[in-house]
C-alpha cells in the first residue's frame, strides 16, 4: 500500500489518501485456533439501541466477554452506548462507516470507510480497533489489502444465526450451537429474538466445554 502525506476530508475526518492496493494481501479469518476450547459470538452493530442493555446484562450475568463489530454512522448517534460495551470490558472491532459492499467501493473509499470509524471510536471511547468486519461479509483483495494497510485483520464467521432475517429464537439457537467446536466465530446481531436465545445459547455451549471470549482471544487460542 502506497500512502502519500496529503489528506481529504470526508464527514470531518482526515483519511490518508491512497494511491495503489497490495496485490496480495492475508486472507481473512473464518475460525481461530482450533486446538483451543474458545470461540465469540461476535456482534455486528449498525443499527438502534433497544436491545442492547439487555445483551450486556445477559452476557456480564454469565460472565461472557465479546466482540462487538459497530459501525461509525451508529456510534456517531451512539456515543455513550459505546462507552458503556467498552466499559463491560468487551472487544471493539471496525464494522465501516456507512455499511457499504465493501468489494464494490473504490480503494479510496475503503480507506474511508475504515479509517473514519477508527477516528470516530478512537476520539469516543480511546478504543485501537484491530479487526475489521465488512460488512454483509462483502470482500474482494482490495478491502482485505486496505484493511491490512491500516492494521487490521478481516474478520468473517464459522456459523451465522441470520438473526436480522429469521426473527425466530429456536433458529438462532440452533444455528449458533449446532456443531459449534472450539475455535469458531458465530455472528449475531442486538436483535429481539438473538437476546430472548442468547441465555439458552451461553449455556449450551458452556455445556460443550467451550469458553466464549473475545474474536482476539479465538484467534491466538
């Protein structure tokens, strides 16, 4: 990645301006460390607040530690919610600013979309984000070159409860425990139905053994 020492403003933060994308860039993370007994149930957050306090009390009730995937557009509406899931003692991870397909964006605006939401989270709650996960999953090896260049590993998931979609508790349930072994990355979202699963979900997999903790603490096992 070529960064030269001249900025653009884009929404009140200056990102560097980018010249040319790696042409190899590290593949993104759909699991951690196999040989661990940990895995996350990784939260993307781009939208409201409603069901939040309630995912926070769950998990601190069970002793669960997280990483919470926001986008920059919600905690720049968000401020204090932030400070408290940072104040929980949970992971922040970069989820892009306006929740864009990453993989149809030009280089320049993948630098934007990552760098504005690591400005904004940085200057509200003093958070260094070093993961980052596109949004809808969308990455081609542009974002992962950008997302390398500012120091930030790509994060995908092993299962995905479709929570956003399929507004039944017993499904999400399912989808987050069903072969679920050591290492695996399940994504979820502050859905009604995902807090009214998740006490079920803890259990079970606590159940299995497993140790649920941060995307960071997955990956180095």
């Amino acid at each position: 990645m070529i960064v030269t020492v001249f900025c653009v403003m884009s929404l009140s933060f200056f990102s560097p301006i980018v010249t040319e994308a790696f042409s190899t860039a590290t593949a993104p993370y759909y699991y951690g460390d196999k040989s661990s007994n940990k895995v996350c149930l990784m939260i993307n957050v781009y939208w409201g607040t409603e069901y939040l306090d309630e995912m926070l009390a769950i998990l601190k009730e069970n002793d669960v530690k997280t990483t919470f995937f926001v986008g920059g557009y919600w905690v720049a509406k968000n401020n204090e919610m932030l400070r408290k899931i940072v104040a929980d003692g949970h992971e922040i991870g970069n989820h892009g600013y306006h929740h864009k397909d990453q993989a149809t964006i030009s280089t320049q605006q993948n630098t934007d979309e990552i760098y504005m939401t690591q400005e904004l989270v940085s200057s509200v709650a003093d958070v260094e984000m070093t993961l980052f996960a596109p949004p809808s999953g969308s990455f081609n090896n542009k974002v992962l070159s950008v997302a390398e260049s500012l120091g930030y590993k790509t994060i995908l998931w092993t299962h995905d409860t479709v929570d956003w979609r399929d507004k039944d508790s017993d499904l999400i349930y399912s989808r987050a425990t069903k072969d679920t072994v050591s290492g695996d990355l399940i994504l979820m979202h502050p859905t009604e139905k995902t807090v009214e699963a998740l006490s079920n979900i803890i259990a079970t997999l606590k159940e299995k053994g497993l140790v649920l903790t941060t995307v960071t603490e997955v990956l180095q096992g």
